[in-house]
C-alpha cells in the first residue's frame, strides 16, 4: 500500500480517539452494563455459588470477572463497527468515500480505532473489578490478557462493520443488539460454565466465538480454561481473519 | 503556445451517459462537455436526475452505460486519479459534528496525503476564504446552517482540486446566506481559476452562477447553453396576461402578426415580442367584449431561465417536483434515503 493509505489508517484512528475523548457520555454508557452486571452478579452470587464445571478453587467473582471482560469487548468493539451507520447516517460516509484511498485502509483504520477504544474500556473494567475482590493470579497473564482482548475485538469490531454495510440505516440497530449480541454474550459462558446447558445447546456454544474468547480470558486471568488456551488462539484468529475479509469486501462495495 | 490557442481543455468529458436503478431511468443517454475554468450548471427539478450524475462523476456510483472522463481520468477504471482532482460539496452535510472546523479539514487533508506545512497553510487559507478564521476551533455540531455548508466548501478546496462539485449547496439557506455563498463561488473560481459543476434547482442561481447551463428534466438534457442564449430562444421580451377565458384570449393572440411565440400555462397567457412596452396599448386596444375574453392583469418582464425550463418542458419547475413527488415515491424515497 502506498503511504497515503498508512497515513488513511492513522487519521481514521485519530478521529476515533478524539471523539472517544469527547464523548464521555457514550463511555460511561457503555460501560455502565458490564459494570452493574459485575456488582449485581458478583455480590449477589458471592457467597453460595459454585456451579459444577467451575474450579473449586476459585470464587465466583473470579470466574465471573474474564466473563464480563469478554462482555465489554464484545459490546465496544461491535458498537465501533456499527458506528459506521451513524456515518451513513450523518452523511460522513461519503467524506470518506470519496477520498483517493483505499477503502480496505479505511477498514483497518476503524479498526485500529476501535480496538484502542475497546481495550481502554475492557481494562478499565479489570481495573474496576480489583476493588470488589479480583485477584490476578499471574501477573504474566496480563499480556496473554491483552492478546485475547485484541482477538476478540478485531473480530466483532469487523462483524459490526459487516452488518453496518448491509444495513442501510439504523433501524436494525436493536435487532442485531438483541438477537445476535444478547444471545452471543448469554451462550458463551461469560456468566456460568457452559457444561451445565442441555446438549442441544452445544453447537451453538461451540460456533460462538465469544466461547473462546472468554474461556482464553479465564485461562490467561485465573488459570482454569476448559480448553487449551493454543486451540482457543487459533480459533478466534481464524474468525478474525474471515470477518475481516468478509467486512472489508462488504464495506468495498458500499455505495452512498 | 499559438497552437494551443483554439483548443480549449476539456474539465468534464460525459459521453451517453445512462443510470439505471431497477429500470428506472435516473439518467438517460445525457452528453454534455466543461471546459477547464468554467461554471456549468445542472439545471432542474428534485429527481430530475442532477445528484446522480454528481455522484456517478465523483466516482460513488457506477454508471449503466456510457463514459464519463473527468480531469481525462476515466470515473470507472482511475477512480483514485478521478478523486484525487476533484473537491465535493454533497446536497445533505457531510461534516463529522463532533470535530472543530480545524479537525474536519486536517482530517480531510491527511486523507488527501497533503504534508504537514501545507496543511496548516492551507487550512487558513481557504478558513479565510470563507471567513471562518474566527471560529475555527468550535465543533461543528455548534455551526449554523450556513456556516457548516462554508465550511463543506473550505473543506472541498483543501487539496487544490481541478474540479469541484457543488450539489444543492445552497439548498435550505436563508436568501442573504444563499447570496453570500454565491459571492464565494464566484470568488475562488477567480482566484484558484477551479472549474465548478454545481446542480441548483433554483433558476435565478443558474442565471446569477453559470456560464453554461443544462436544463435536465427526467433523467435528459433538454436544453444546453448559455443562460443569455438559452433566455434569447424566447426572443426579446415576454408579456404575460391574465385573463378570463385564456383559451379564447389565446386563439386571438396567436393571430397577432408581432406575436413570435406563445403559450398557455392555466389562466396566463405569454407572449413572446419584441419591445414589449409599445406593444402592450395594442394589446388593450382589442375589443374584449366582442372576442370574448377580459385582461385582469398585464406584465411585461425579460425572460428568465424559469421561462426557459417552462418553454422546453411545458411546465414550471415547481409543478414539475409536485408531480414528482407524486408519481414517483420510488425516486424519492431512493433521494430522501441516507
């Protein structure tokens, strides 16, 4: 690529910081829900839970805390994509496409956009989760941590931009909140061991990406994973690269 | 250079051009050539087809059928030489709200590859052209209507275009703003010597703008000329009378030897003379009574380009989008879409 496509990709990231610096609002928004889910279910459920398939070691707040981390990756970083429809919306789409770069530039720039965005808020809930009794076992789990982190967002950060090209306005926006990202979130195991769901579930459990994506997130917080955490590596970079490829062929052929 | 002296190079090159959206015609078969410096104007009513040649010339949409050269870049196969020259004003703002003036236009300029020390040059220069220097660092969701479409049109000089498009720019302004966005376009085509193509559907801005006009009308050119020629088709003066019983009142008129063109439009009836103020008392000199008609009013006035779409089309511009909207839910829902 040319270098004006590198510099393409560094000012769609600049935007995203600066409107993310300004919105303060919109952040508190969106990480108001992973941060009630954490008090209410992890003081709620403190003192008697320990569901089977969870370690015996481990507190309930300590499985419970990777599972809302894979939360608020999976909201911010699908609400980054979609926020290409509020640009169709406010017609800064067109700004864009109209320039002499190439669209797949434009793609990793939100991107990179949104991945920055979403891991300042996913740490922040870490953060958050330390005062209410989170232990980081393994302070090398950290950077595992932020490899995870990074998978899962690139993935639904280009799932939300997949969707944002077929979609011709916001309407649907609350349709795939409910039916695609409320179903994704509950059958992943973020909130309960996924062994305890009936065996017809299971299929589904196991397309879902977030599955592995959580269950790298326990595995590199707390040590306890249900599957390697190499198999889950390779499954979410697997997802990644499709939806990337799928988001910026979708985006290409955007026509405003 | 004596050579080159007769050959004027060509901005805009459109060669049967055809846009199709699930068979209907958006634009059809339309030719039409800019020279390099001028102001061309696409003349016409909400859906007549003016946006989507704008979009298919600015690359954003891909025509049916035809070709279409701009800067001699092909719009189909050197999309990214084609954007590289031409700066775009859209009909609906394009502005990211959240942004300064100053963000949306450094934004604007990485995107165009422009170096640091051009960028800060420039952005003053063309704030200055619009006389935003002073608001520069508001966002822009606190901008007027007016001061975000001048802003739009900083934006679209940026990267010294050869080329700008202007669609609609002064759609939904106040007059005075309307006025003073005019006196800008005139100004940087002067000073930055750029070639503008704008769509107005506003018939005293295509006269007060344009060296050359296109009338278009349901997706075809109708007429395309000078705003002067195009007003001197109609001949020298145009009376319009209203009366009672127009259909009579035409019948008369129409057997008038001095009368060059005529036409009826509900209870007005123009006529097409020469001197029109000596020919008015001949007028009221015709025993009304006896032909069966009666003046209630007379007016005589220049021709404008509004008489010139009436003239090529058989209605006014006004009628003509009622009509649309009516009959056409399809192309306005398409429009309308963002």
């Amino acid at each position: 690529m040319k270098s004006k496509n590198f510099q393409a990709i560094y000012v769609m990231w600049l935007r995203e910081m600066k409107r993310f610096l300004r919105a303060k609002s919109r952040v508190i928004g969106t990480l108001a829900m992973p941060f009630f889910f954490l008090l209410s279910l992890g003081f709620g459920l403190r003192p008697s839970l320990n569901l089977p398939g969870m370690p015996q070691s481990a507190s309930y707040i300590d499985f419970l805390v990777p599972g809302i981390i894979g939360m608020t990756m999976l909201f911010t970083s699908t609400f980054a994509g979609l926020s290409v429809l509020w640009d169709k919306e406010f017609g800064f789409l067109k700004e864009i496409l109209v320039a002499p770069v190439r669209r797949l530039a434009i793609v990793l720039g939100r991107i990179a956009g949104g991945i920055t965005t979403a891991i300042i808020q996913g740490f922040l809930i870490l953060i958050i989760s330390l005062f209410i009794g989170f232990k980081i076992l393994n302070p090398f789990g950290i950077i595992l941590t932020l490899i995870f982190m990074f998978l899962i967002g690139i993935g639904f950060i280009s799932f939300g931009i997949t969707m944002a090209s077929i979609m011709e306005d916001t309407q649907g926006f609350s349709l795939i909140m409910q039916f695609i990202i409320f179903p994704t979130f509950l059958l992943s195991g973020a909130l309960f061991p996924v062994s305890n769901l009936p065996g017809w579930l299971k299929p589904v459990i196991y397309i879902n990406p977030l599955t592995y994506g959580v269950d790298g997130l326990r595995g590199s917080l707390i040590g306890f994973s249900q599957f390697p955490l190499l198999l889950n590596l390779f499954l979410l970079l697997i997802f990644d690269l499709v939806m990337i490829a799928l988001g910026s062929w979708l985006f290409s052929k955007t026509e405003v | 250079m004596q050579y080159n002296k007769n050959i004027d190079m060509l901005a805009i090159e459109v060669k049967n051009l055809t846009k199709d959206f699930n068979g209907l015609k958006a634009i059809d078969n339309i030719s039409f050539e800019v020279k390099e410096g001028e102001i061309f104007g696409l003349l016409g009513p909400n859906g007549a087809g003016k946006t989507t040649t704008i979009k298919i010339l600015s690359t954003l949409l891909k025509p049916t059928e035809g070709e279409a050269l701009v800067c001699s870049f092909n719009v189909l196969k050197e999309k990214d030489e084609v954007r590289n020259c031409i700066g775009i004003v859209f009909q609906e703002p394009a502005l990211d709200n959240q942004l300064t003036a100053i963000e949306n236009l450094d934004f604007h300029s990485r995107l165009y590859g422009l170096n640091k020390e051009k960028r800060q040059k420039r952005i003053k220069e063309v704030l200055r052209l619009v006389d935003l220097e002073s608001k520069a660092n508001i966002l822009v969701k606190n901008y007027s209507g007016g001061m975000q479409r001048r802003l739009e049109i900083a934006r679209g000089l940026m990267h010294y275009p050869r080329v700008l498009f202007l669609d609609e720019s002064t759609l939904g302004l106040d007059p005075q703003t309307r006025r003073n966005i005019w006196d800008y376009i005139l100004e940087l085509n002067k000073r930055e010597k750029i070639t503008i193509i704008l769509t107005t559907h506003y018939m005293e801005e295509a006269d007060y703008l344009c060296e050359k006009v296109a009338i278009i009308d349901f997706g075809k050119i109708v007429a395309l000329d000078t705003p002067q020629k195009l007003k001197d088709i109609l001949g020298g003066d145009i009376i319009s009378v209203e009366v009672i019983s127009p259909e009579r009142a035409f019948e008369v008129f129409k057997k008038i030897s001095w009368v060059k063109k005529i036409s009826k439009h509900n209870d007005i009836v123009n006529l097409n003379v020469e001197k029109g103020e000596k020919k008015i008392p001949l007028l009221i000199k015709i025993d009304q009574k006896e032909e069966g008609f009666e003046i209630k009013s007379v007016n005589l006035r220049k021709p404008t380009l509004e008489d010139v779409f009436l003239y090529f089309t058989g209605r006014t511009i006004r009628e003509r989008e009622v009509s649309r909207a009516e009959g056409n839910r399809f192309m306005m829902k398409r429009r309308f879409r963002r």
